[in-house]
C-alpha cells in the first residue's frame, strides 16, 4: 500500500508526477488524506482509500498503518517553506516511517526515484 499526502503548496507537483506515473500507481492500494484523495481521485483517476484531513488526525491514522505493517511506502510531499498547526502529526509520521523502516519521499525527485525502483516491488511482495 502506497501512502500519500502533501502540503496545500504542492499540489500541481502531486497531479502532474501521478498523471506521469498513472499506470505504475494503479498497481498499488493507494490510501491519502483528505483533499489528497480527492485529488487523486478526481483529477488523475486513481482509486483512493481516503482517511480523515491531515489537520483531523489523518497523520495520525495513517501512521498507526505504518507501525502495523500495512504501508509499504510513504510519499509525502512537504512545504519547506510553510509550518502547520498539526505539525506534531506530521512529524510522527515521518518518524514512525523512519523507525519502522518504511521508504519516505518528501519531494518529487525521492518520489521519482521510489516509484521507479525495483525495490519497491520487493516491499510489496514483503508485506
């Protein structure tokens, strides 16, 4: 299961790296917060389990995911230039994916780099 969520700046980032990868993505059970789902879903055509909002503990649930071995990958594309109010969450969850091992990509050219690897098939075969 591959894990998305993005800050609000990255956006057109998001949909023009999932329109290019569509088909690779396609592979995968895909799960994202909030209005990261809806735009997977809606403007790229993927299907999307969706969680609760970031800002409403969608993080969190997604973390709990991780550290039950049910994420196999986090894409996670973070605003450098932009502090939120539930940046407790975010950080939490970019631990737990480090702790528990779990490949993390917070920019466009990691995610780039995930997504093509070979190795990300062996995670999923893995789980």
């Amino acid at each position: 299961m591959l894990r998305w969520r993005l800050h609000d700046g990255k956006k057109a980032d998001l949909v023009a790296f999932a329109t290019f990868n569509r088909d690779r993505l396609s592979e995968y059970d895909l799960i994202a917060t909030g209005a990261t789902g809806d735009l997977l879903r809606d403007k790229v055509g993927l299907t999307v389990e969706g969680v609760t909002a970031g800002p409403h503990g969608g993080d969190v649930q997604i973390a709990s995911r991780v550290v039950e071995g049910e994420v196999d990958a986090v894409i996670f594309l973070v605003d450098p230039l932009d502090k939120h109010p539930h940046d407790p969450d975010i950080q939490t969850l970019l631990r737990i994916c480090n702790v528990r091992n779990v490949p993390l990509a917070t920019n466009i050219a990691t995610a780039d780099v995930l997504i093509s690897s070979p190795l990300l098939e062996s995670f999923r075969a893995a789980s």
